[in-house]
C-alpha cells in the first residue's frame, strides 16, 4: 500500500495520509495491482497462473474465457421467471426494506439463464428480491403491466443447473468478500472527505478518525500485514461503538502512557469499555483525570494489558482469593474461570482507581459477583 512517503511521519501518519484526499484518486487495473502486489505475492499469483492452466485446459486462449463470459441485456419484467427449486424462500420483509430505502442506483441486474424448454423467458437464479421489488414498483406503485417495464438483466451461459446452483451458493458465500469493519469505516471517511457526504453516522465516524489521527493512532487490520506497527488499532469494535469524544479520550490517554507499539486488542477492549460506561453514567472525564489513570497504570504494570502482562496476573489473584472466600465451606464448588476481559477487569480496575487515586469510578458490576479485596490490590 502507498503511503505520502515522510522520512520524519511516524507509520500512523503515514497510514492516514491516504484520507488526505479531498479528490477522486483514478488509477488503472495495473497502477491498482501493483501497489498492492509485493514480490511474495507475485510470485504466488503466477503458481496460481500455472494451477489455473492444470485445472482449465478447455481454456487455450483468452477468447475461449470470452465466450463464456455473462452478457448483459434489457428485457421486460413479464419475461423473468423464478425457479423456486433454485432460490432461496422469498422474504417479503426484505422487499419490504428494499422500498423503504429504494435508491434506483442501487437496482442491480437480475442474474438469469436462458432454458432451451421455455424460449422466450430468462430464468433468474439470482435476484429475485430485486425481480420482486421491480414488480411492486410496476403493479402496485405505477400500477403498469409488467410488460411495460424494461429492466436489466445479465445472461449467464451456464449448461447444467448442477452449475447454476454451485455458481448460486458461491455468489452468495464463499465467492463473494464482504466488507469487515475497517472496509466500511474506510469508505466513510473517504464519503466525508472526498464526497462532502453529510449523513450523520458517516460525519460520526470522521470525527473518530480526527481523534486517531491527532493521536498518531490508526484502525486496521490483518489483511494489511500492519497491526503490529506503532499506534495500529485492529480491534475495530469499540471505535465503531464508541463516540468521537470516548474516541478522543483513549487517545489523551495512549497519548499519556507514550508507548511505541500497537495498541493490544485486550487495552482497546478495557480502557474504551470503561470510558463508556463513564459516558452513559455522566461520570466526567477530564483530561487530569485520563493522565491520573496513565500514570497509575504505568506505574503498577506498565500500562501493560495484554493477556500475559501484569495486570491479568495481579487480577486472577484477586479472583482466585474472591473465589476462595466466597465459597468457603461448600462442598462442591465451581473451579474459579476468571475471564480476561471486562467482565472481571473492570472491576478490578476500579477498585485499584478508587485506593490509588482515590476518584469517582463508573458503577459496574461483574457477572459473578467479583469484587477485589482491597489487600489484594497493589
């Protein structure tokens, strides 16, 4: 990936170069390949070249790949047919949500075969929510003939329905990449930025990537090979929970502990739960307040939330002597299962905010009942 190169920007900076855009960015399929494409990759690409040649020898040139190929036309509603033993059950729900939310724009080709034995009709194998929605456009909201409505459709030259039904299960599974997280917190930003985009959940979003970006903090993911460089966040699902200021406040406080790695998944998933739960409760939290917690943190186990590190060690000895406590004298007893995450932590947390700093903590309370004594607390 291609970043504004800056031999004094820090890898956050440079990652977030690319929402520096305020313009449509045109490359062509080769500019687009080759940015992505490393020498380890290519290499993959081309004994994936020679599989392909192995598994398709029907395949002697690229026209016989042509042939074969989908085209599309125009025909009218009247002539798509639905084969319900191809399709899954229609959810009129869905159609009913389509309407809601209709954008012509989005009206996709209806994916159709043509059978020898009904000449005349194409057969769709996919797109019947939007066959349907085209039929309630027409019948019930124009109240016109079917016959009278052109739509698009693409023709697949498919010979067996064995073929059909695989290509029907793949296109709607394994055959198609949805959008994780990052894929749709990156397009809203670019919609903000590059588009002037002014829906409120979008304009939400771009004032978290502020927030990051202020705090040399970038979201990511695996699939970018980057999540272990300096500032890189690849547990998307607080900042997508999250408000911008909850956002600005874990920067203030990544800021304040001035650690030179990726940010773990357990301190996003920690830290950003709590100021949460301090949001929603009214509880304020300053910036005094943040760099309090930053250095206590620092100070008793180095800001260190990862799994192995010292607070889940310091914590499940808590645990473990709540657990003792609290079924002394029973004759059967649950094994203590602390869990690495808030539901144990946070409390554990505040109880150690509350002797160190002696502030005002949001209320939560574990699953179980878990409350650290105070002896076992640093």
């Amino acid at each position: 990936m291609q970043f504004i190169m800056n031999s004094s920007a820090t890898y956050a900076e440079q990652f977030n170069s690319q929402y520096a855009k305020h313009n449509s960015h045109f490359v062509d399929l080769a500019g687009r390949f080759n940015e992505f494409c490393d020498e380890s990759t290519a290499i993959e690409f081309r004994m994936m070249s020679r599989e392909f040649r192995r598994r398709h020898p029907e395949f002697k040139t690229v026209q016989d790949i042509k042939k074969r190929l989908c085209k599309s036309y125009v025909t009218t509603l009247d002539k798509i047919l639905i084969d319900v033993t191809m399709q899954r059950l229609l959810n009129l729900p869905h159609v009913l949500k389509m309407l809601a939310n209709f954008k012509a724009t989005k009206v996709m080709p209806i994916q159709v075969y043509e059978d020898p034995d009904i000449p005349g009709k194409y057969v769709a194998w996919d797109g019947q929510h939007t066959a349907i929605l085209l039929y309630v456009l027409s019948t019930m909201i124009f109240e016109i003939n079917p016959s009278e409505l052109e739509v698009p459709i693409v023709v697949y030259d498919v010979n067996t329905k064995a073929e059909i039904r695989e290509n029907f299960i793949g296109l709607n599974g394994e055959d198609k990449l949805p959008l994780d997280l990052i894929d749709i917190f990156q397009q809203m930003i670019y919609g903000v930025r590059v588009d002037g985009s002014t829906k409120p959940s979008w304009l939400e979003a771009e004032r978290k990537q502020q927030a990051l970006e202020k705090h040399k903090l970038f979201v990511t993911a695996d699939k970018f090979d980057n999540t272990k460089e300096v500032g890189a966040i690849s547990r998307l699902t607080e900042i997508e929970k999250a408000s911008p200021e909850v956002v600005k406040q874990f920067g203030v406080y990544w800021s304040a502990i001035r650690k030179q790695r990726a940010v773990d998944p357990k301190e996003i998933y920690m830290m950003m739960t709590w100021l949460m739960l301090a949001e929603i409760q009214g509880l304020q939290i300053d910036d005094n307040y943040l760099y309090d917690i930053a250095d206590m943190n620092l100070g008793l186990f180095d800001a260190n939330f990862s799994p192995t590190g010292a607070f889940w060690a310091k914590c499940e000895t808590a645990y473990e002597t709540w657990h003792e406590n609290r079924y002394h004298g029973w004759d059967w007893a649950p094994e203590p299962a602390m869990q690495k995450q808030p539901t144990h932590g946070l409390p554990f947390l505040n109880a150690q905010i509350k002797k160190s700093l002696g502030r005002e903590v949001p209320a939560y309370n574990a699953n179980n009942g878990f409350t650290p004594s105070e002896q076992d607390l640093w």
